[in-house]
C-alpha cells in the first residue's frame, strides 16, 4: 500500500511539473506587451524600466521560469497587473460560483444518464437502445454554447421562466446548470451503458444464472460492484473537466466563475491571472484525478496492496 501511495504521489507532482511549465512557455509565447495594458500607449521609457524591475520582467527567462515554478507549488501566483491584487485572492473569490454550477451540472447528468444507461443495458429493448443512441448521439453533437442559446430562447425569451444572465439567487444556476448537465449526460449515458454491458458479458454473471440467482440479485451484488470503479473514475474526470472547463457557459450565462474571470484577464492581457488561473484549473483537475486513485482500494482492496496496479 505505501508504494502504491508513494507512485501516486510521485506521478502527481511529475505532473504538476509538466502543466506548470507548459502554462508558463505558452504564456510567455502569447504576443503582445503586458506592460501597455497598464501603463496605456506611447507610455515613457522610465515608466517601463520601472515596471519592468517591478514585476521582474527584465530578469532573464531561465530565472522567471525557476522563480514561477517555486512560487507555483506553494499556491503563490503572483499579482495581478490590472489591479495589483494577489492572483490566489482574485481565484478564490470567483471559486465557489464555479463550483456550485459544476456540482449542479454533474447532478443533473447523473440524474439523466444513470437510468438511461441502466435501461439500455439490462432492459435490452430496442426502445432503450434506441433512445440512448439517440440522445447520446445528439447531445454529443450539439455543442455546449448552442445548447446554452437554445434553452436561452425557449425558457427564458419564450415561456420567461428563468434569468438570461447573472447570479445571486439560484433561479441564475437553472440555465448554466442544465445546458452543461445534458451535454455531459450524453456523454455519460454512452459510457455507463458500454460499461455495464461489457460487465454482463463477463463469465461471472453466466455463472450467477446458472446458480439460479435473480436478476436483481446479479445486477445488484455483482454487476454494479464490479463496474463502480470505471463509473466512478468517468464521473471524477468529468467532474474535473466541468470544473475546468465550463468557460463558455459561463461566458454566455455571465456566470461568475474561473470562466469569467479568465476570459476578462485575457482580454486585459494580465498574464498572471491568466497562469494563475489556467494553472489553478489544471491543478484542480489533477487533484480529483488523484483523489479517484485514492478512492479504488475502497472498491477494491487488491488494488492497493498490488504493486502492479
């Protein structure tokens, strides 16, 4: 088991040394001169030699780079060049919007894709087939922005039951919330449904049959147990992605969330807001992997005292 954890901890930190300097190279890779978005056009030589020492851009790339990666593991991202307030602050305040949308579109797909996924693959009827090819073939289609302007039109200039825009009340989450919640359950209703139909092909239910078990009983003790851990990690990866990547949706939606606060920093060209945050995103993002991997010894003991896993 403390091998196992140790690798797990040793492939999160080589990752996190490959995504902060991947977001650091593209950073200093996007054009354009940070230091006009703050001192304007045609500003003085001695006001840019200032900054410049100030925000330590004079320093040669290597230095910067060494500089970036020791502040990155202690969370330190630097300040803003707008409003020269910490990077960390300006991130935590918009995270908690960014999270209670995530939860509520992940609970939404859940909620749609399960029973959908489950149907199709125990009932074996060509209508729940059917509708879960369909429906995931559609919702993968259409992509997350158009569906955000459809339900805009029809429950919001239509029938006026929600808000176009905004937060501060949850009738605000309703439109964001469903337009990520259905295409992820697209998504997901393909997956599940490939998941436990490839569990009830495997030998052990034949066997459970054979022993004049229920369905009910096999779907129940067995199916579901032994497809938890796939399931469990396509939901935790989609939960990582929503977090990390609904940017559009709460473009459309004016959302405040890690969306609307990088979509302004790159209009803004604050080039530490947008490392800081883009970096935050992929952190995120490799914790919950991480924490999925923590999470299989409890589904299965055997991975956890395998060094092979």
């Amino acid at each position: 088991m403390t091998f196992w954890l140790l690798k797990k901890v040793g492939l999160l930190l080589l990752f996190l040394w490959a995504a902060g300097s991947l977001i650091f190279f593209l950073v200093q890779a996007v054009p354009g001169d940070p230091l006009l978005s703050i001192l304007g056009q045609n500003p003085r030589s001695a006001d840019i030699l200032r900054l410049q020492d100030s925000l330590k851009l004079n320093r040669p790339l290597v230095i910067r780079y060494v500089h970036f990666m020791q502040r990155m593991f202690v969370l330190d991202f630097g300040e803003s060049l707008i409003d020269r307030k910490p990077v960390l602050g300006s991130i935590l305040k918009y995270l908690p919007n960014t999270i209670c949308l995530t939860l509520a579109a992940i609970m939404i797909s859940i909620l749609i894709a399960f029973p959908l996924a489950v149907m199709a693959a125990f009932k074996k009827s060509n209508f729940w087939e059917g509708l879960a090819l369909i429906f995931s073939a559609i919702g993968l289609a259409v992509p997350s922005f158009l569906l955000g302007i459809l339900l805009t039109i029809v429950f919001s200039v239509e029938w006026k039951l929600f808000p176009i825009s905004g937060s501060g009340s949850a009738e605000f989450l309703v439109l964001p919330a469903l337009t990520l919640g259905i295409s992820l359950s697209a998504f997901l209703t393909r997956m599940i449904r490939a998941v436990l139909s490839k569990e009830l092909q495997q030998p052990y239910v034949l066997l459970a049959r054979a022993k004049g078990l229920s369905n009910a009983r096999i779907y129940r003790q067995h199916v579901f147990k032994n497809a938890l851990i796939p399931i469990v990690t396509i939901i935790g990866l989609q939960l990582g992605a929503l977090l990390s990547g609904a940017i559009i949706v709460e473009s459309i939606f004016s959302w405040p969330g890690l969306g609307t606060l990088l979509i302004t920093a790159i209009r803004q060209r604050d080039f530490p807001m947008i490392q800081g945050t883009v970096l935050f995103m992929a952190v995120s993002y490799l914790l919950l992997n991480f924490l999925i991997d923590l999470s299989y010894p409890f589904f299965n003991p055997r991975i956890g005292h395998d060094p092979a896993k």
